[in-house]
C-alpha cells in the first residue's frame, strides 16, 4: 500500500502526479498505455482545501466541478450535466449515464443513503455502519457504457470529529480525481453539519491509481508543491437540501439570498453565459465572483480563449 499525504488537494494531486511518473507500472488497459500503482491510499488533513488549481499545467473548470457536485448530491441522472462537460455524453447509454452516482445516493431501491447515514450517526454517534454503496452488482456487469469508478463511503464520528473514508476501483489521476475529490469532500462537510460535527480528515483509497501516457508531459511540469487555499463553509440543514439544491440548478437566488449556494449559481449561471457565446458577459460576471472559484473560474476562461492584450497607442 503507497500512503500519500497532503493538507490541500493540490498537494495531494501533485505529489500523486510525481509518484505515479516515478515509481508507476507500465499498463494498457484497452490498449491505452498508463502508468499505474496499484493500492494507493491519499490522506488528506483539510478537506475544505478541496479545489485543484495549479495554471498553467493543470487548470480546472470550475463550473464543472460546482455542477457535478450539485448534479450528484440533489440525486440526478439528468442530461443537463452534458452543458458543462460534454465529453460525458460518449458514455451515455440511450442519453442517460448508467453509472450516474447520484440515484444510487440519494434513491437506491427506494433508499436515501445520505439521510440513513445521517441518522445512524445521529442514532449512534459511535457506529461502523456509516455506509453509502455504489456499485450496483446487478447493473454495473450488464454491459453499460458508463461504470461507476467509485465503490462507496464510510463515516466515522470520533472525538467530535467526522471522517470520511472512500474506496475506488479506479482512478484516473489527471482528469477524474480532481473532480472527484470536489464532489466528495464537499458531502463529507455536508454530512459533518448534519450531525454536529467538526470536519475530520478524508481518506481516499484506489485499486488503481494512474496516469494515461497524453498526461505524462504536463504532469511531470506541475509545481513541486501545490498550494491550495481553503474554501469557505458550505452549509445547509438537512431539511433545507434539496430545495436549495433545486435553486442552485434554476438560478432561484431569492431562496439562495447571498449564501455560498449563491456562488454555486453564479458560477454555473456565468458558465451558460459563456457557452451561449456571450463571452463578454460570462468574463465580467467571473470578475466580481470572490475567492478561490472564482479566481479558478477567470483562469478556465482564459485557458479556453485568452483575452485579446490590449496595446496602448
């Protein structure tokens, strides 16, 4: 078992990088060259260190990273996830991702498996049955496109403080941990406020942990170490979540008032904005939107199309 750690995801993320182009095996699954370890558990001590953003070598679409956490924890398999990452559509099966985790968390078999965790942890505080379950034996060796990389969360409530565990059978470094690890933190801080708990440490374990060989250049170019600065709390009550979920996806800011949700819209709201082609008005609105987001969010505009320099004359 390799054991990396990092107190920000960016820290995580490039050590992982070094480690993998270093020590990693040769393999090609589907005849796609990578380099893997195998057995790698990633430790990561500030959760809310969540966001990757590490320009010029790996620059994140934040919208993306807003709307499939949002997407994922409200419960949906809806194609409105395709306006923010199209290449996802390759794995739809009859225009809906098989794989899709939100269902599974939030309505497997009739079953919310974030409100059974959270009231086991409720019920007692000191359980080891704090589980949500992904893969669906059942659907998932059926033959779809799309299979879930993510086999399931643990919690634990100790001393006062939430832990979260993950376990993936797979994981590609480059384009899907820094995704991932965005969505999940951010459930793991949801659920901590849900129990009244502090935010504890996230550990993230993968069967296969790999680089495909198109991202061995840039990788090998990120920074020795990655900063990463901690987001805001994101908060909201139980009873709350999916309302408030429902406003992030219509842009409903009189139920979102000036809360971190609000952002959460804004940032998909802009992004909309900027693939209808008003790019002006999809780069303004980026301007005035505060901290590491939207910081992340001006950076993916300009890696998509940089802005014209103005020469003075």
């Amino acid at each position: 078992m390799t054991i990396l750690y990092g107190q920000s995801v960016s820290e995580l993320f490039t050590t992982a990088a070094r480690w993998l182009l270093e020590h990693g095996s040769h393999v090609a699954p589907r005849g796609m060259a990578t380099r893997e370890i195998l057995g790698v558990h990633l430790h990561l001590t500030e959760p809310r260190r969540r966001l990757i953003h590490l320009p010029p070598a790996r620059v994140l679409n934040p919208a993306f990273a807003v709307a499939e956490a949002v997407w994922i924890i409200s419960g949906s398999d809806a194609a409105w996830i395709f306006e923010f990452n199209r290449q996802l559509a390759r794995y739809a099966d009859v225009g809906v991702l098989q794989g899709a985790y939100g269902p599974r968390l939030r309505r497997w078999h009739g079953v919310d498996q974030l409100d059974r965790v959270r009231r086991q942890l409720l019920h007692d505080p000191d359980t080891r049955r704090g589980v949500v379950t992904l893969f669906d034996p059942a659907k998932d060796h059926s033959g779809h496109s799309d299979v879930p990389c993510t086999l399931g969360f643990r919690f634990f409530l100790r001393g006062g403080r939430l832990h979260m565990h993950t376990t993936m059978r797979s994981q590609d470094l480059w384009l899907g941990f820094p995704y991932d690890i965005f969505t999940f933190t951010l459930i793991h801080e949801l659920m901590a406020g849900w129990v009244g708990a502090e935010l504890g440490e996230y550990r993230h374990s993968v069967d296969s942990l790999h680089l495909y060989a198109e991202h061995f250049e840039i990788a090998a170019s990120l920074p020795a170490l990655g900063g990463g600065e901690a987001m805001d709390p994101v908060t909201v009550a139980w009873e709350e979540l999916d309302s408030t979920l429902a406003a992030v996806i219509s842009a409903d800011f009189a139920v979102l008032g000036d809360s971190h949700w609000a952002l959460f819209a804004q940032i998909m709201g802009g992004y909309r904005r900027w693939k209808a082609g008003e790019r002006d008005t999809a780069r303004l609105l980026a301007a005035t939107m505060p901290g590491l987001l939207g910081e992340a969010l001006r950076g993916w505009y300009e890696h998509l199309a940089p802005a014209q320099a103005v020469i003075p004359g």
